[in-house]
C-alpha cells in the first residue's frame, strides 16, 4: 500500500513540476548568493546525493519496517513539497547554473531541465530525511553531514537559493515526525 501511495504522489508530482514551471514566480534577492560567483559542481553534487540515498536504501532494505516508514515519510514530503512549491512560487537565482541530474531529468522533469523546483531543496532533504529517520548515531551523523554538504554544493553553484537549503530539514524532520505520530506502519 506505501509504496502504491509513492508511485502515485511521483506520478502526480511530475505532473506538477510541469505545471510548476510554467508559473510566475518570484525573483528572491538572496544576501548569500551575492556573496559569490556560481561553481558547476553537478558531478559532484550528483555523486554525494546518489552515493548517499543509495546506501541508505541499501540500510533501509534491512529492516523492513524501518524501509516502510521511510518510503512514507518520503510520500509525506514530496507531498510537502508540492504545497510548498505551490505556495512558494520562485524564479531560479540570475546567475543559475542549472543542475545536470541524469536521473531527475529522465523521469521526473521530462527530459528538460527543472529551473522552479526550488523551495525546498529536494536532494538536500532526502538525505535529511535518512538522516532523521535512522536510530544508529553513525548513520545519522553520516547522513547529517552528506545532507550540509549536499545543501552547501546546492548553494554553490546557485541551484537553490540558501532558503531552499536552510528550509530543507526543517520539513524532512517535520515529514519523519508526522509518519511517526500516524503510526502508518
């Protein structure tokens, strides 16, 4: 049933990222983004991302109850998600070097590149969301940090402005809590 919910909410969600980009946002004047020139980093942001969602799927696999919870609370947050993409319209930072993300752009932002996928960032939540729902202190201080280095190469290279970041385990957190208090498994 939690993985049908999944499949459905990222069905809907590349739907919505169409919609998403398509709209009128606005353009934040980001203090920190001022500070400094874009770096393209994609490679690296792409390999620190996907090395540490795999591995903690890999994690996951071996509690099956703990893999349940987790692909809830990531339903949770890609629902969260969108709310928040909806309500939060944003242009992509002026001087954006958009992300080259092999995977994103196959399956979920139709072959093009996502520039309004931004409040909040996704890939630095994701490993939040490992990060929060692990019980071993060495997963989740591993996850920690590979979730600020993700959100600080976000920044970097002005995919996301520092809010997306900043904002990221406030709502992967919020995602783990809720799938604990509903006791959905």
């Amino acid at each position: 049933m939690s993985l049908c919910c999944l499949i459905i909410t990222l069905i809907c969600f590349v739907y919505f990222l169409t919609f998403n980009e398509n709209r009128t946002g606005y353009v934040f004047n980001d203090p920190v983004l001022n500070l400094f020139k874009p770096i393209a980093i994609s490679q690296i942001i792409f390999l620190v991302t996907y090395s540490l969602a795999i591995y903690g799927l890999i994690i996951s696999f071996r509690d099956p109850v703990f893999f349940v919870s987790m692909i809830q609370a990531y339903t949770i947050m890609t629902l969260i998600r969108m709310v928040c993409l909806y309500s939060v319209p944003l242009e992509p930072p002026v001087l954006i070097i958009p992300l080259k993300d092999t995977f994103l752009e196959s399956f979920f932002y139709s072959g093009r590149a996502n520039l309004k996928d931004l409040f909040f960032s996704g890939h630095t939540a994701t490993i939040f969301l490992f990060a929060f729902g692990f019980r071993k202190k060495s997963y989740k201080w591993l996850f920690l940090i590979g979730a600020c280095l993700v959100g600080v190469l976000m920044v970097l290279q002005h995919v996301h402005y520092s809010i997306d970041v900043i904002a990221a385990p406030i709502f992967a957190f919020f995602a783990v809590w809720i799938q604990k208090t509903l006791k959905l498994n």
